[in-house]
C-alpha cells in the first residue's frame, strides 16, 4: 500500500507516513549533525595604563624618539617615543636596551611589511587602538597582516585583537583568500571555520566570485573533498528515507 500523505520535518530528520486508514508513524531517518560550533575568542584586559606607568622612574628605559623607515621604499612613520614603545612590547624592549645601537638612533629600518600595518601597530602600541581601516576586505587582510606584527613583537593582546577581527571577517567575499591564509599560516581554527562557512554558503560564495580567487591547490583539493562527503551524506540520507518508505508501503 502506498501512504497517503508524507511529511519531513524542517531539520531533515524525522519523516512523517500517514497510510490510509492508520494515524501518524514518525520515523526517525537521521540525527541531523550538529551545527558548527566556534567558542568566541577571549581578549583580556587592556593593560595600557599599567605598561605606561612602567616608563616612570624606570632609569633603564631610552630617551626621545625614533623614527621608523618602513618596507623597502622606506616610508616614514616619525617621532615616536621610544619608552613608551618598550614599555608596550619586549622586543622593542630589547631593540633600544642598553649596548644597542638602535638605543641611541634617530631612525631605524623595519622590512617585511608596510606602511599601514607597521602604522596600525605602533598605534596600538601608543593609544591601544585597533585600526584596521574601513574597506571590508581590507580589514581582514589588514587584520593578518597586523596579526602576524603581533606575533613578532610579543604583543599577544593585540594578537588575539585580531584573531578576534578575522573571526567575525568570515563572509562571502572573504572566506576563500581567509581559507588559504589560514591553510598557510597553519591557522586551524580559521581554516575549520572558513571550510564550513564556504560548505553552507557555497552559492554566495560562488556568486562574489570565491571560486575565482582559487590559488592554493592544497586548499581546492580540501573544498572538493568537503563537496563529496557533503554529496555522500546526502545520498545516504535518502537511501535511508527510501528504506523506510518502502516498509511502510509493505
């Protein structure tokens, strides 16, 4: 006998047979996986005032400014306090401590990176403000970049300022170049959250032109993979519903 009326609950779960003649049979197909889960990063406390009050009476620290000559066509970020900037990171503690040549210079080269983002970090450094400029996809980029100074200069608050940032950047537009960076960076809760954002949101992905900004094969191959068991999964969930039609209708 054929049943006479099916339903599906909105979760896919649970597949409803009215026969003719009988009341309701509910029949449990699958337990739907859970929805992912990505615990929200903790920052802690600012400890801006605590580190300035570290740059009184402390005979140690440098005295006056420096000015950075940043990237290879040596733009300027000018007269920073070289105190201050001890006092906020160790490597800078180091850099300008006693015996070093820097300690005493009036202008030092930083390469490996550019004007913005050395200019977000001394920023932070000195105001503790996170910049990281307006544009969408500019902020996320923006948001690596300073994540990886971070790390350089032992400033792991900033660090997780960002982490944090690239955390609510996942979106269409940006969840394919955040996958490769994370996939390069060795970044595993990035990359596990930007894999299953690009395997919900595949259409949108796909429509800001995400499939297109591809580069690391390593990371198509991961995408392809998730397709197939997404493709996989689906087909068991309806042989299992087929199966049980089938006992009902006997």
């Amino acid at each position: 006998a054929h049943p006479a009326a099916v339903a599906v609950s909105p979760d896919g779960s649970t597949l409803l047979v009215q026969a003719r003649k009988t009341a309701l049979r509910q029949v449990c197909v699958a337990a739907p996986p859970p929805p992912p889960s990505f615990a929200p990063i903790v920052v802690p406390p600012s400890t801006f005032s605590a580190d300035m009050a570290k740059t009184w009476g402390d005979a140690s620290l440098p005295q006056g400014m420096v000015t950075f000559l940043v990237g290879d066509d040596e733009e300027r970020v000018e007269h920073v306090t070289k105190a201050n900037l001890c006092a906020r990171s160790p490597v800078f503690r180091t850099m300008f401590g006693i015996g070093m040549k820097e300690r005493d210079a009036a202008e030092v080269t930083v390469r490996n990176t550019d004007l913005a983002t050395f200019t977000a970090l001394v920023r932070y450094l000195c105001t503790d403000q996170l910049d990281l400029g307006e544009e969408e996809g500019g902020r996320a980029q923006r948001a690596l970049d300073l994540r990886e100074l971070a790390q350089m200069y032992q400033v792991p608050r900033l660090e997780l300022l960002c982490a944090q940032a690239l955390q609510e950047s996942v979106a269409p537009a940006t969840a394919v170049p955040l996958l490769e960076a994370a996939h390069t960076t060795g970044d595993g809760r990035l990359l596990a959250q930007c894999r299953r954002y690009v395997a919900d949101h595949a259409a949108e992905v796909r429509a800001s032109g995400g499939v297109e900004q591809l580069r690391d094969l390593g990371v198509a191959k991961g995408l392809l993979g998730d397709a197939l068991d997404q493709v996989a999964e689906l087909k068991g969930t309806v042989a299992a519903r087929d199966v049980e039609l089938e006992k009902v209708r006997a």
